[in-house]
C-alpha cells in the first residue's frame, strides 16, 4: 500500500467501504497509508480538493471506523480551505459522515 498514489489509496479505500469490509487492521493501514504519502515532495493530503478530502472522511464513515489521526488532519486541513472553496454539498457529506462515526469536532482539533 505504501506504493501507491493518493488517488489509488483513496479508490481502494472507497472500494473497500463500498462492499462493507469492516477489517479494523486494513482501514487502519489506508489511513497510514494515506497519511504517509508524498506527491511531489509533501504530503498528499496537503493539496488534495475539499472533495477529495470529503471522500476521505466518507470512506472510513461507510464501514464505521475513525482513525483519529487521519480524520484530524483532514478536519485540519478543510479548515484552512478558503471558504468559497468548500461546497454545501461537501459540506452536508462530510457532517453526515462524522455523525455516522460519532466524531465530535474540537475547536483545536
């Protein structure tokens, strides 16, 4: 996994949670993975869309699992998104997916 580009993890991901694999050691690998990877000479996550980043969250959320470190980040990383970037409809996507996991958003996370 470790290999592979964002899109690849991301579509492997959204693959896994579209069939309900519910493997807590392999969705803990993607969001390693996930985590780890480097386009470019930074990390992946970095400059990835609000959609991209949505989808993340939304793939984990399907199955039910919460890596905190991974969704941290991509919470981190929608709240510097300049507003205009961010859609409603990405926006009523990513709360559905932390209520489906409970996830509770802090004011420093």
């Amino acid at each position: 996994l470790s290999l592979g580009t964002f899109n690849e993890l991301l579509s492997l991901t959204m693959a896994f949670a579209k069939f309900q694999v519910r493997d807590s050691r392999l969705h803990e690998r993607l969001a390693e993975s996930l985590l780890q990877c480097q386009e470019n000479d930074q990390a992946a996550l970095e400059f990835r869309t609000c959609t991209d980043l949505v989808n993340v969250v939304h793939a984990f959320a399907k199955v039910h699992q919460a890596p905190i470190q991974l969704l941290g980040t991509v919470i981190r990383l929608l709240r510097l998104r300049p507003p205009g970037e961010f859609s409603t409809r990405d926006a009523v996507k990513l709360l559905h997916a932390l209520a489906k996991i409970e996830y509770t958003i802090l004011p420093d996370d």
